[in-house]
C-alpha cells in the first residue's frame, strides 16, 4: 500500500523527504527531523509500527485525528490501515514479527548484541538509501527519479534499483529486466550511487529551492 502510494505521490508537496516551506519553518528546525529519518527513523517507524497498531481501534482513531495532519501522507495510509479488515492483518503480521525477533534473540543469548548491531546496521542502511533517488528532484513530476550508477554485481544484489527511474515510468517490469528497458528506452544516469547518497547530508532544501516540473499548456 504505502509503495503503490509513493508511486502517485511522488515528489508532490504531501510527500517529499526533505524539502520544508520556508514561509512555514526554517532550515535548522527542519534539519533535526530530516536527519533522524535518513539515518534510523524510517526504519524505527517500519520495525515499531505493528506495536502501536495493537492498541484500540477508537484509540488509534482519536490519536489520528488529534496528532496527525489531514492533509499528509500519514493520515493517508492511516485511513487505510484503519480499516476492519487491514487492521487485523497488520495485527498478526506484526505479532508473527516479533514472535520471530523474540525467538531469534532469545537463541543469540549472550550474543544478543551481534543480532542487534545487524538489525541496527540494516536499519541505518534501509533509511539512508530509502530517499537516494529522490533528493532534490523536481517537485511535483510524479514519474521522476534519478537513476544511479552502480557496478553490475553491486546493482544485481541491489536488485537493480538503483535504475530508479526507469522503474517509476515501468513499475511493472520485474527487476531483472530493468538494465534491458534502460538500454531501450536510451535511459540516462543523473550520477553515482555513492556521490547521491552522501549528497543527502547537505540536509533539508527549502521547496521554493527546488526545481518544478513543468505543467502542460
């Protein structure tokens, strides 16, 4: 659900990673929220999200509707996730999560904390690459994205995705047949992989900064 939403969503206002409105916020007030969700918060909301949907219902509903802006993304999904039906699948999924997470730490034992750097290194890794290819592209151009150049077998274990943007204009194709559509489609790289991930430390751009895509006569 929320990766088919990204799709439509991409770049909009609603959505951006790190752009903020500077006739609303500032930079440095930006920045605290921008870097914790680049470097764990993704990951931290994905891992810790399933404890917070085994509270009521109504009270997941006034929580909502106290704490969560109309207009965003999270109230959104939340509309969805709220439901009868999804609410009780996110609810076994997330007791089968931790049901597993217990029993592999419970059989780490002493070694619990190699089992906890690993998650904590997948988690810096998942938040940090989440928004690589969207960093400071043009806002409201639902089908851009950059994509990145990567060394075959780094871009196999990648599953290719650092072709980014072919993937957002042919979300269908299966991964494998990414690097064959971007040869056809005469695809271009807007930059290395490693160079776009750490361009991400240069922190929040305000949204008036950003280029705009280009609205048809």
């Amino acid at each position: 659900m929320s990766h088919l939403l990204h799709h439509k969503l991409n770049r909009l206002p609603i959505e951006g990673t790190e752009y903020y409105d500077r006739d609303r916020a500032s930079r440095s007030g930006a920045a605290p929220g921008y870097y914790f969700q680049i470097f764990i918060g993704l990951y931290l909301v994905e891992i810790l999200s399933p404890v917070y949907f085994f509270l009521p219902r109504r009270l997941l509903q006034w929580i909502k509707k106290r704490y969560i802006r109309p207009n965003s993304i999270s109230a959104l999904l939340m509309e969805n996730w709220l439901r009868p039906e999804a609410l009780r699948e996110i609810r076994f999924d997330g007791f089968v999560t931790l049901l597993i997470l217990g029993v592999a730490f419970f059989y780490y034992g002493e070694m619990w904390w190699v089992l906890g750097l690993a998650l904590l290194g997948r988690g810096f890794l998942i938040s940090f690459l989440d928004n690589i290819y969207h960093y400071e592209t043009p806002v409201s151009d639902v089908f851009f994205a950059k994509n990145l150049r990567l060394p075959a077998p780094l871009a196999k274990l990648l599953l290719n995705f650092n072709l980014h943007g072919i993937h957002h204009i042919n979300p269908a194709i299966p991964w494998i047949h990414l690097p064959r559509a971007f040869a056809i489609q005469a695809g271009q790289y807007q930059g290395g992989y490693l160079t776009a991930a750490l361009r991400q430390l240069h922190g929040p751009v305000a949204i008036q900064d950003l280029p705009h895509a280009r609205r048809n006569a």
